[in-house]
C-alpha cells in the first residue's frame, strides 16, 4: 500500500534533519494518512478512502466529497477516486447510457 493521498496525491517527502551543530541527517517525512469513510450524497452510499489530514478539511471546506471531487483535477486522484468521480458524474447528468455512447433521456424506453 503506497503512502499516497487518494485525493490529493499528497507523498513521501525526502529532506534533511539539520542539528544544532549543523549535521545534515537524511530522512523522510511522511503525509499524515488516516483511513476514513466519506458519504456520498449523489451515490448514496459510503467509500472507504486513504486519505490525508489536509485534504479531509478540504473536503469538508468544499461541501462534501462530490463537491471536492468535482472540482479535483483527475492527475491529482488514485485510480478509485477517479472512478468514483466518473461515477458521479454520470449519476449527476441523468441520462441513462444505452450502452452504444449515446445518452438517452430518462424515462424513454
């Protein structure tokens, strides 16, 4: 399991420790990932995500995860959020997808 954000790609940091007597010690800094279960309004139902600290506020900042997840860039996102995304962008428009690309209107057979 990579230390990575799922939606904030947030990562392992690499620097150096600098003492008092100015030795440089290499060392890692890494995100602060807790494992959480956001709600999503559109789907109606939970996701388990491994997220960061920061972007758990911005989460709650922009109104929930469909609203950060709307306005995330799809580079920043795992492989899961993005599906997740797709899945409530489709959900979101309303058309019902035939299966060939085409969208039809809800309630036509």
């Amino acid at each position: 399991m990579s230390r990575r954000c799922e939606l904030t790609g947030k990562a392992v940091q690499f620097g150096n420790k600098v003492s008092h007597s100015n030795r440089k010690t290499r060392t890692r800094f890494l995100p602060n990932l807790v494992q959480v279960t956001l709600i999503s309004d559109v789907l109606e139902r939970a996701v388990r995500l491994r997220v960061s600290a920061a972007a758990l506020r911005s989460v709650e900042h922009r109104g929930g995860l469909d609203n950060f997840l709307a306005k995330a860039r799809d580079e920043e996102l795992s492989g899961e959020a993005l599906a997740l995304k797709r899945e409530i962008e489709k959900k979101q428009d309303g058309g019902a997808d035939d299966g060939r690309g085409l969208l039809m209107p809800t309630g036509v057979s």
